[in-house]
C-alpha cells in the first residue's frame, strides 16, 4: 500500500512528519522512507531499531528499498505522458519495428520479469496479449517489445549497467 492510497486520511507531509517524530529526527522523513517503510516490514524495523545509532539510521534512510516504493497503479496523467513520449520517439524512429529475433528476447526478458503485471482496469492499458503490462512505467508490453524506439526501464541484476533487455542504461532516459 501506498499512501497515495484513497483509504488514508492523513495527508502525506502528516505521515512524514508523524514518522520523522517517531524516529526522533526532528524533522519528516521523504515520502520514498515512508512508503518503502510501509510497504517492507523489515525496512521499517530496521528503522525503529537503528533510532539510537544515528549513523545507520542516516544510512537506511539515504537507500530506501526501491521496491518497496514503487506505485502498484499509475494515473490517466501518468500513462497519457508516458504514451506521448513513446509515440513521440518511435515517431522520431520512423515507426520502426523490432525484428522477430530482438521481439522475442525482449518478450522472454519479460515475462521472466518480477515487475511484470496482469494488465489494470485501465483503458490506457487495455491489452490483449497475455505479456501483460509493466509494472516499473505502465506500458502494455505487447507494444513496448515491438518499438524499436523503447527501452526496458529495469535494470539486469547480473550487470546493472544494462537494462533487463541487455540495452546500456542512460542516466537521462525516463520510461515511457
């Protein structure tokens, strides 16, 4: 859970402030500690047990879990940014395609990903194709595979100078 969840009634600087206190920092924690403490039980213990030791303290909230702090949906906004841009750049591409060897690497990278999603109630993810949809940018993979022009926004646990479908990571580049 996320604290832009619609069940939560305190405001999020409420709950960065609540948990800051908690932790005796006098001052909020960033909203990416609180949602991975939310999210990780272990991130959060490790948290409240390092209260005392301000060196770790100051270490386990410069590097919260990115996992834990991932949004479980996107927003209409989000999505329509994120497929302007992607159709934007394979227009820029000349709407060029994956070859069918490429295509196929990059499916089996895929659906061996743990990020991997059933595609939402969202109209903007509608797919009917059984890769689903991402779930590090939101993008219908039957769609993303097939660009040319897209990138894997996941980074290879062997080599994380490189993506999950083997291309270079780029500090600059943003999901589609």
């Amino acid at each position: 859970m996320t604290i832009d969840s619609q069940d939560t009634y305190a405001s999020e600087g409420q709950l960065c402030a609540e948990f800051g206190e908690l932790l005796g920092l006098g001052e909020p924690v960033s909203p990416d500690v609180l949602n991975a403490a939310l999210a990780s039980e272990s991130y959060a213990r490790s948290l409240l047990s390092s209260r005392r030791t301000p060196q770790m303290l100051r270490m386990l909230l410069a590097s919260p879990p990115q996992r834990a702090i991932r949004k479980s949906e996107f927003g209409t906004m989000e999505l329509l940014q994120r497929g302007s841009r992607a159709m934007l750049a394979w227009s820029k591409s000349g709407f060029s395609t994956t070859d069918p060897v490429e295509r196929q690497q990059r499916t089996e990278a895929c659906l061996a990903c743990p990020d991997r999603r059933a595609a939402g109630n969202h109209l903007l993810q509608a797919t009917r194709s059984e890769l689903g949809v991402c779930g590090l940018c939101g993008c219908p993979l039957s769609r993303k595979v097939s660009m040319k022009s897209e990138t894997c926004p996941g980074r290879s646990t062997d080599d994380p100078a490189h993506n999950r479908w083997g291309q270079a990571v780029t500090t600059t580049a943003t999901p589609a």
